[in-house]
C-alpha cells in the first residue's frame, strides 16, 4: 500500500488566461449592421412535477437595441410538445426593441407517472431580415424524469468529515443519477475542500442496491481530471494514512434521515504520483441530505 506524503492542495485548478495589451491595440468596433441574436445559456433544464415555469432567456445584441420580432422552432425529441411539455406564448415570436434587449421563452413542465428517463427537446431560433444568428442559437432542454428509482436519494447532502491536513471539515456534496445506469450515482464534490463542489472533473461514482440500503464506492477510480499529464485516483485510505487502491466502501443508506454513513474503516483519499495528496479524509464520513 501506498502512505500519503504529502499535500499538493489546488490553488487554482482552472488554467489561467493570459492577454496582452499593447498601446497599438483597437477594439473592434461594432454596429448593428453585426447585430445578433442568441440564446444565453445552450441547455437548460426543469422538473417534470415543477410548478415553476422554466424561462429560458434569449438577447438580441445590438448598439442602439433594434425593433425587431425573432421566431422560434420548437423540435420534438423524446419529450413531445402537449405531452411532456407546453410552450407557454403559442405564437413563437419574441418581440425585441430598446427597452426589452432579453426576452424569455416559458415552458411548463407535464409529470406522466412513468419511469421514462430523462426527455430532451431543443428551440431553435429563426434568423430574420436584420438580424443574424449567433453561436448559440439551439437550447437543448431535459425534463428531468421524477420517477427515478433513485429519487429518493438524489440531491444535495451536507458532508462532514475529518481531514488529514485541516482537520474537522463540512461542505455541500451532490449525488446524482447516472444517465445509462439506473442503480449508478455520481458524487460531485467529495473533494470539496481540494476542488469545490461543482465540477464534474472529480466525480466520483458509487452503486445502489435495489432497496436503497448501500452504496457501494469502488476505489482506484481514474478522474477526468489530470495533474501535469498524470493520472489522478480517488481512492480509500485506511486511519493511519494508507492508501487504498482496490476493493470498495459500502455505505449505509437510511432513508428516514436521509443519512448516508461510510462508517470507520475507511475514509477517501485524492491522490496522484506516488502517494501526493490533494485531499484526504479520514475514516467517520457521514452526509445528510439537505
């Protein structure tokens, strides 16, 4: 087994963007003979029992805020219009002038009772006479499925835990399902303090039996996320700091407290090299569901 050695904590895991300015340097100029329109985000997505409305936010860019009506497309894909959703302004037409630059879509979300999976649908926007289309002119929307077998432990859980190098710990942890698997969860933000809890480069996936009583977290696991080329490992670690390349931790899930408990073998180290460790927890990791 491999001892950790060392803490290599991430700083800055995103890559810095370096620019230069010279004094001959002139911002382009635009005008809006260039004006576009454009989606503000290409994916969005709402529950299928929502009561909310899902506002999917469309902005024409212009100088001077141009009068101008832009038409939608809305493309069926497994999530059907009038069966899985309905699009609140029939007409398809956003209407832009100078005091209404951003303009919203609204879809209201329809539950079916049934286990489907996720549905997908995507709006595409129309260019016009006057204005162009910009990058982002699709949005792909998923109506999440509520009638997943894992719903009930599915979300956010506040983790508390014991690290090796900073002591008593607690952070914002999120389970989620798996999109082929569905006895497969995702951990996002095990690592919180080394990674925060948002990026889907380090997380970690665990099994669920099928009353809901275990996850199991195999060890060893590879992460997206690499350190100066090399593998990174998410892997178990023992009370006296060894780490834990194979086998699995089986956690106990209880439903009525919405409690997971890794109990007091095994904690979860990040590591890479030859035992460097960006984050490691001890054994005694327990998340409760917020």
């Amino acid at each position: 087994m491999k001892k950790i050695f060392a803490y290599f904590g991430i700083a800055a895991l995103a890559a810095a963007v370096l620019s230069s300015c010279g004094k001959d340097n002139v911002p382009a100029t635009f005008s809006d003979s260039n004006a576009f329109v454009a989606f503000n985000s290409t994916s969005a997505n709402i529950d299928e029992d929502s009561d909310d409305t899902l506002k999917i936010a469309v902005t024409l860019a212009s100088v001077a805020g141009l009068e101008e009506n832009v038409s939608y497309t809305i493309k069926d894909s497994t999530a059907k219009q009038g069966v899985n959703f309905t699009v609140v302004d029939a007409s398809g037409t956003l209407k832009f002038n100078k005091e209404n630059r951003t303009q919203v879509i609204e879809i209201v979300p329809k539950a079916d009772g049934l286990y489907t999976g996720d549905l997908v649908f995507t709006i595409a926007l129309n260019a016009s006479d006057n204005v162009d289309l910009g990058a982002a002119s699709v949005c792909t929307v998923k109506v999440n499925d509520i009638d997943h077998p894992l719903t009930p432990i599915l979300g956010a859980y506040t983790m508390t835990a014991t690290s090796f190098f900073d002591g008593p710990a607690s952070g914002t942890v999120y389970i989620l399902k798996d999109d082929a698997d569905d006895h497969m969860v995702w951990i996002r933000g095990l690592y919180f303090s080394a990674t925060g809890n948002t990026r889907p480069d380090f997380d970690v996936y665990g099994n669920v039996n099928d009353d809901l009583s275990q996850l199991v977290i195999p060890f060893g696991q590879t992460m997206v996320y690499k350190q100066g080329g090399q593998d990174v490992y998410s892997s178990g670690l023992t009370a006296d700091g060894n780490i834990v390349d194979s086998g699995s931790v089986t956690a106990t899930i209880d439903l009525s407290t919405g409690t997971i408990n890794f109990g007091t073998t095994y904690g979860f180290v990040l590591w890479y090299g030859s035992g460097s460790a960006f984050e490691a927890w001890a054994p005694g990791i327990v998340m409760v569901k917020q």
